[in-house]
C-alpha cells in the first residue's frame, strides 16, 4: 500500500464554536419580536441551519435556569449542581 494522500493539506480546519444558554435565549427573544432567521444569522454569524435548531428547541431553552457562560442542557446533571454553580458565581461576584 502507498501512502495517504493528504487532500486537506491547505484548507483551514473548521473551529468548533459553543454558543452559550444566554445567546440562545437571546436569539429566541429578537425571533419573537420578529427579526427573520436569515437577520439572525448574519448579525450571530451563525449558519440559518443553527439559528433554526435553537429555535426549534425554544421551549425547553426558555425553561432553563443555568449559570452564566454554561453551553448545554443535560438530563443527567443534578439541579443541586446549577444551584451551586450560581451560588459560587454570585460569590465570586461579589467580592470583586
């Protein structure tokens, strides 16, 4: 067998890019107030199929009480562990 060809060679790897509960929900309220996804997508510099998936789980972003800067929802993360994280956030805040 010969050796792999490197057909990537030049093209810049792709960055994966976390959007956080609060940009979410903030993208949900301008939808809501009737700024079109395609607007949306470009103000974000997010793709429309992004835009579209955050909207299409709406109701359960809308229902979510995290701490700041958290990226996912899990079912497994107990909600002793969000109260803590937001009492330690509160803390740190305070102080400053």
């Amino acid at each position: 067998m010969g050796p792999k060809k490197d057909s990537d060679k030049g093209k810049a790897k792709r960055k994966t890019v976390r959007t956080t509960i609060e940009l979410k929900k903030e993208i949900i309220a301008k939808y809501e107030s009737g700024v079109r996804v395609s607007d949306l997508a470009s103000q974000y510099e997010r793709a429309k199929s992004t835009i579209s998936t955050i909207l299409k789980h709406k109701e359960v972003l809308k229902k979510a009480d995290v701490a700041i800067g958290v990226t996912g929802i899990s079912k497994q993360r107990p909600q002793i562990m969000e109260e803590m994280e937001k009492s330690s956030l509160l803390f740190r805040y305070t102080f400053l």
